[in-house]
C-alpha cells in the first residue's frame, strides 16, 4: 500500500492464472459500510496534527486528512498494534480513490474497506475513528451561470443554469471535474461556466419551486391559483433552518416539516440526500392517502426582488464565456502541463478479475511515475491506474495465453496486498518501446546501471520434459505453469491420456527476466475445463543454476495437499545466465565476421566443431551464436 511522505469479456476459456498462488484479491458482494464521514475526517490537517491526536490512541485508530503535498488528494493516517503511525496515500482522481493499487468510488467505501473486508496492514484493520472537534464539510461547490451541453463521447456534462456542482478535481485548461446535486451525475464542467457559492448558500436556492421571501398567507393565496395538486417550498417559520412543504389537497393548503440534518434532509422518518429528492419521491408515491405532489409552483425569477442565488446567476459577456472555452481533451486533462509523458497508446489489457484482454488508450506519466489506462483517447477519467513505484515488470512467454507480446505489472503494497495487470501489444517493437520506458520507474528495474556504457542482461532457460511417480487419480488432465518471484509467467499444453509419466518437453526461453527473480516454481495441476487443482511444484533458486550445464535433473515435489508419500517429481532443464553487455559498437567486427557473405565462417565452424557441439539441446557451439545474437539485439536497444 502506498505510503505517504516522504477484452471482448465473458466466456468461460482456461484462466492459466488461476489457481492457488494468483488468489491475491477478496471478492467482494456485500455494500461497504463505515462510520459516518464526520467521526474520521479532518480536512486541512498538517502531519504533525494528526500524529499528535492519534499519539495516545488505541491501535488500530485513524483519521482522513487532506494530502499537504498533492493538492485535491487525501492521506489515511493510522496508529499501528506496534504503536507506529503510517501515513497512507490516497490519490483522488475523477471522483475516484486509489490505495493499495485499489479503486473505490468514495472515501466512505474506502473506509468501510479496510474496517470490515481487508486488512491495511497484515492482519490488521481499521478499528477506532478519530474524530475532528467539529465536523468538516470543506467541499467546494460551485454553479452554474449558464447552460451547457456536452460534446459527444467525452466525459462532460450538460447542465442547466442554476445547476450547483460539488468539484471533485481541478484539471487542466480550465475544466473542473464534479458531480450535480440536481442529477448525480458526475463529469467534466468548463470552469468559465460556473462561479464559487458563497458558504452561507444553501443549494436549495437553485430550485425553481423554494421561494425564500414568501409569507405563508402569499404561498396560500400561489396554491389556490394554482389549483389542485399544486405545491411549493418555502422557509419554515416556527424551525429556523427547516424547511416547509406547501400542498393543496382536496381545498385544503397541507403543510409538511422537512428537517435539515447535516447535509440530509429528514421527512417522515426517511432521509433524503437533498431536498429535490424528497419532491421527486413525492411526485410518484403518495404523500397523503391518494394523492401525490404534482404540479410545481415556481417564482418568477423576473421579480424585482431577485432571491441572492438569482443575482449570483448575473453574467455579462455570455458571448465571450462561451467562445473562451478549449475542447476537453482527453486524458490530457488528468495530467499537468509540465508533466513528462513518456509514452501512449492503446494496448490490450487483464487483471485478475478479467476473463479475457480488452483494449484500453494507456498513458505512461513518468513525472508522476503513474501509468494511466482509459476507455479510448478521447476520454479524460481513468479507467485505472497503477502506480509503478510500488510496480514490478516481468517477461511473460507466449504460452500463457496463447500470444504474444505480453508483460506484467505485479503491484505490491506494504508486502500486504499485491494486483497483477498483465499488457499485450500488437507487435514486438510496440512492447519493446513500451518496456524500454517502464524499466525506468518500476521498482525492480530502475536501479543503477553496472557501469557506463554497459548493461545488464539476466536470461533463463527452462524445459519441462515430464512428470514421474505421481499417483494416476491426479493425472488426468496435468499440465505445468512456470512463475517467477511466484508470478505466473508461462504455461505448458495440457497433456491428454498420462499414465502416471506425462511428457511435455516444452521449453520456456526468458530473456532479460529482471534482476530481483530470485527462484523459478515450476507447478503440476490437474486441468478440469476452467478449473485447477493443485498437485505440487518444485522451487529453484537461481543461485544455483548461475552458469550451470543444461543438465536433465529429477527435482522432488512439494505440497500442502494431504497426501501420503511422495507426490512425485518433475524432470527439468534448466539453465541461468546473468551477462554484462558491452556497447553496440563492441560487438559489430564479430557480427560481421560471423555473418559475411555465404555464411563462410559459420560454415567452417561447423565442419571444425563435433556435430554434438551444434545439438540444439545443449551444443556450445550452438548456445554461443546464440548468445552473440541476443546480445547484439539487446545492446542495439
């Protein structure tokens, strides 16, 4: 978890990432509960203020601030059972927040979360709210000064002068991102098009039936003009801060309370977000036996005088405010002007809670160390994102799913919670561009480089020839995965009709696998349609194949199963090789001696070699030109 400070889907195809090493992610059906908002927000709250308040604390205790180093982003702040306060980064992006590699729709799910579906820290979760000494409603709200509709296949909202908006991110030119009291609806807002309310204002001043300056005898006298069903809302005199309910029912003018708790608004016995929707209920059930609300009575906002919320809606130069506004521009807007984009482009995507790659317009911040994901290009709120300083990247062989062209991004937070996101490109070029660049910020690979002008170059070989001494019930449908650091990387075919010794003899080439691998687990399931069941698997430190012969070796299986005896054996081949590639310029008198024209000097090596030395097995020969290819290609790049 980050610490502050400092795809067409469906279908019911073979997961090769499932099974017992991939369960990294809960699921979860039941609504996220928290404590009310209040009894855990602080809002503008230093470091050292909240340390002082959770210092005496129990454990497990906690509050939410706003970040003091990422303006409009939030910091968890939480008293651990060793008695250490850690500060959790909670980045909000497009009414969205991120923990842990993990998206939630509010701060309250985010809460409820960690109180009663995970842990933030092993074994541990949020337990005991720290309340601020008054509630904080810091929320900027804004309105509309005039109307507005969205372009087409974006992100923006159309809206209506008076509309008031709740503003979730400050984005680039000039676009806010919020959600509409009126609606719900959350999206993209032209900030020329809405002005700042005042604290003091109340949003039920934008509503065309509140009349604020209205006697009770003058609401009457409205409603018998109106006729029946008409209805109106005014302040309430004998509750300061309520509200009143007008309805003309049967002749008779009925008056209902409508309480304000908080920002709430409580009817009946039942709480409404706002009071829009205590008329919009009303309007389709009954309010009393028989009858619902149903013709609005509203103020003429051409009255001389105009409530505040009518003179705030003033605007001169209408024609210029409209002209002034830029185009949302996609995923432009989530990142700053100065930031370095180091890559884009659409790529195809899967997580672990993903059936099948769906494509996605990825944008790789490395300003911010952030690879962002959207629907297309033309769209300005991620899908996702992952953050890479918490990331590493790993090769991936074609066989796990059955193309090419793929890597993964494992995310893992605190050691406690981990996702993996596996990415597919159409070509190699496009992958190799792509990895070229994320190198620089994933944590396993942007460490410094051995020396100038040199590279590192970390390889590894392995085939899985076959399995031995398994009981024949485990077998009837065996096949093989091969991970690194636990992270599934390559699968074998599924062997049909194996008694008791199924044969593979599939052989897994990984080149610059990264320099924190430090063992491969080759694992044996039984493949029944989508599911697995594990058998065993077999671990082997990389230590101890550094420059090693191919050898065929028989490694004993481990396993948690309650099994009697011996679950069996893989054989394997295997071979690790760590080398330091020179400059480019180093190796091109070689490669044009060896590739001159006719192959001549090829050719004589062979006549000069054993024949058993070009076996394409384990034949020196063979490996070295081999090798001497590899290191060209990755030294050009």
């Amino acid at each position: 978890m980050a610490a502050d400070g400092g795809l067409a889907e469906g279908g019911d195809d073979f997961d090769p990432r499932s099974g017992e090493l991939e369960c990294t992610e809960k699921h979860i059906n039941s609504a996220l509960t928290a404590p009310d908002q209040k009894l855990w927000y602080h809002g503008r709250l230093g470091r050292a203020g909240a340390e002082g308040l959770l210092h005496d604390r129990e454990p497990g205790s906690y509050l939410v601030r706003e970040s003091e180093s990422k303006l409009g982003s939030f910091v968890l702040s939480y008293l651990g059972q060793n008695h250490k306060i850690t500060h959790f980064r909670i980045l909000a992006m497009c009414g969205d927040y991120y923990i842990g590699g993990r998206q939630f729709e509010s701060l309250s799910d985010l809460i409820g979360y960690y109180t009663t579906c995970s842990c933030l820290l092993k074994n541990e979760q949020l337990a005991y709210p720290v309340a601020p000494q008054e509630p904080v409603d810091d929320r900027r709200r804004v309105v509309a000064m005039l109307s507005y509709r969205k372009a087409a296949d974006s992100d923006e909202l159309s809206f209506v002068k008076g509309d008031v908006f709740v503003v979730q991110n400050e984005l680039e030119d000039g676009w806010l991102w919020v959600t509409c009291e009126r609606t719900k609806e959350s999206g993209l807002v032209p900030a020329p098009f809405v002005k700042d309310l005042d604290g003091d204002y109340e949003p039920v001043e934008s509503l065309p039936y509140y009349h604020s300056c209205l006697s009770k005898e003058e609401a009457v006298e409205k409603l018998m003009m109106a006729g029946e069903g008409s209805f109106l809302v005014r302040q309430s005199e004998n509750y300061p801060g309520d509200y009143s309910l007008f309805f003309l029912c049967e002749k008779d003018v009925r008056r209902f309370r409508i309480e304000r708790r908080g920002n709430q608004f409580l009817v009946g016995g039942r709480f409404f977000d706002s009071l829009d929707g205590v008329i919009k209920r009303y309007m389709k059930e009954e309010i009393v036996e028989g009858h619902t609300l149903v013709n609005a009575v509203y103020r003429d906002v051409f009255d001389s005088n105009k409530t505040r919320f009518e003179r705030l809606l003033t605007v001169d130069g209408r024609e210029d405010i409209y002209a002034s506004v830029r185009q949302s521009t996609g995923p432009n807007l989530v990142t700053r002007n100065n930031d370095r984009i180091e890559m884009s482009g659409y790529l195809h995507f899967r997580n672990e809670k993903m059936k099948k790659f769906k494509p996605y317009y990825f944008v790789l911040n490395g300003t911010e160390n952030i690879l962002y994901f959207f629907e297309n290009e033309k769209r300005s709120k991620p899908k996702g994102l992952i953050e890479l300083n918490y990331t590493s990247i790993y090769p991936v062989h074609d066989s796990l799913f059955g193309r090419p062209n793929c890597f993964l991004l494992a995310a893992v937070y605190d050691n406690n919670s981990k996702t993996l996101s596996y990415i597919n490109a159409e070509s190699s070029e496009v992958i190799r561009r792509w990895v070229h660049f994320l190198k620089s910020s994933c944590v396993n690979t942007s460490g410094a480089p051995p020396g100038r002008g040199l590279r590192s170059l970390h390889s590894l070989s392995v085939t899985v020839i076959s399995a031995h001494h398994v009981p024949n019930k485990l077998l009837q449908h065996p096949a093989c995965t091969l991970s690194l650091n636990q992270h599934r990387v390559g699968r074998t075919q599924t062997c049909e009709g194996a008694e008791g010794s199924p044969f593979w003899g599939e052989e897994f080439q990984l080149d610059d696998i990264p320099p924190d691998v430090e063992s491969i687990t080759v694992s044996l399931y039984n493949v029944k349609r989508t599911r697995e069941m594990f058998i065993g698997n077999v671990t082997i430190q990389l230590s101890a194949l550094e420059n090693q012969e191919n050898n065929d070796e028989h490694y004993p299986m481990t396993t948690h199963l309650l099994q009697k005896g011996e679950v069996g054996t893989l054989k394997l081949r295997a071979h690790y090789q760590h080398q330091v590639l020179l400059p480019q310029a180093e190796y091109t008198s070689l490669k044009e001696l060896l590739l001159e024209e006719g192959y001549e000097n090829l050719l004589t090596l062979a006549q000069l070699c054993p024949k058993q030395e070009w076996s394409p097995w384990r034949g020196p020969c063979c490996e070295s030109s081999a090798q001497i290819a590899r290191k060209w290609c990755y030294s050009e790049h």
